[in-house]
C-alpha cells in the first residue's frame, strides 16, 4: 500500500480512495471509517496510515508529499502498479538474464 502521496479527486473518486484505504487499515483521525469530506478536492495519506484532506491548491501543490492520479490509485486498488506492466517487466528480466 502507498503512503506519504496526495492525491487530487473528484467526490466520486475521493469515496472509491476512502473505501481502498478502509480496507487497507487507513482511516481518518477523526471519523474512522466513515466516508467524509468528498467535497474537498485534494485527500492525503500520511506516512502514518491516516487520511487527511485538504482545501487550498497552493497548500496541495508545496506539499512534499508524492502526488498520485486518483484513477490509477482506485484501478490498482490502492498499489500504484498495474498488473500487466509489472508481468512486462517481470518476464523482460527473464528473457535478458538468461
């Protein structure tokens, strides 16, 4: 599971984010696992495994934090690696170290 990203989204997106990090143990301080804040534009997760959000587009943007397309977090349930580029890479090493 990815930590210490941002992520911009749409409500739509900030639920499917919240329901992938509940059931990889990531939860908001202060509402657990509840869905919340879908109306804000920009979610974190910290380093700590919790949930965050935030409001301010310059706040988003000086944040240290990795930042993550909100699609390819919820297309790769919460990894951040698509399958069939990993098997790509994975048999490429093969082929080559033989």
């Amino acid at each position: 599971m990815i930590k210490n990203i941002k992520l911009k989204v749409t409500p739509e997106q900030s639920r499917k984010v919240q329901e992938i990090c509940f059931s990889k143990g990531i939860f908001w301080g202060s509402t657990g696992n509840i869905v919340s804040y879908t109306n804000t534009p920009y979610l974190y997760i910290t380093d700590r495994r919790n949930l965050t959000y935030g409001r301010d587009y310059h706040l988003f943007l000086t944040e240290r934090r990795e930042e993550m397309d909100a699609n390819l977090f919820i297309q790769t349930n919460g990894t951040g690696i698509r399958k069939l580029l990993k098997q790509k890479v994975i048999k490429w090493l093969i082929t080559t170290l033989k």
